[in-house]
C-alpha cells in the first residue's frame, strides 16, 4: 500500500491554479488597500481588473471561487509572477477560520497547506 503522512496541518485541492509555489499570510480583506502587500488573500467573486489591483499592491496570491476561463487564459498567457488558486466555494468557507495563518500554495499541483 501507500504511505501514509500523517500531519497537522489542513490540505485543500483546488480546481486550478497558475503562478509560482509561494508562502505568506493568509487574508480576508475587507478591501484590496497597503494591508494585502506580501499577504495571500481570499477574493472570492475574481474579476481582471481584481488581479491587477491586488497585484499593484504587493499581494502574492490570490485564492478565489470562481474565475472566467478566458481570464485565466489571460494571465496563463502573460505569466504574472502573483499565485492563483481557484477553490470550491465550499472550501472557501472553511478556509475563512485560517486568516491570518501561514499557508503554502502550490497552483501547478492545485494545492493549499494551511501551516
């Protein structure tokens, strides 16, 4: 059989994701200002004009519910060096109790570690 890992730490799967590995400090913010520079924040409803935003001001990643296709078809084109992980709503929810909790994103194996 497999190996089994046992841990303490929470595991999420995403749907999909693009970006590089990265590490920060999971956020809920109230709006996109200075609070989200060097942070990994929850934007739930994505919008382009979101990422920018959130990209402009230091933020490196973004965890989201729902992105359009040609969107993320759009930043895959431009390899924007910020994170994305697109998660269930679902799990969306449960991740709201982690803010302020180191997390680890992992798009390309559309992975999250709460630390």
């Amino acid at each position: 059989g497999g190996v089994e890992i046992k841990t303490d730490e929470e595991v999420f799967s995403g749907s999909d994701g693009l970006g590089p590995d990265t590490q920060g400090e999971f956020l809920l913010p109230a709006l996109l200002d200075s609070q989200i520079r060097d942070k990994i924040v929850l934007i739930e409803n994505f919008e382009k004009i979101t990422f920018s935003k959130a990209f402009g001001l230091g933020a490196i990643g973004i965890i989201t519910t729902t992105i359009k296709e040609e969107d993320l078809a759009y930043f895959k084109e431009r390899g924007f060096a910020l994170s994305l992980l697109v998660v269930d709503p679902a799990d969306s929810l449960a991740l709201k109790k982690f803010s302020g909790r180191k997390i680890l994103i992992f798009p390309e194996q559309k992975m999250l570690v709460v630390l």
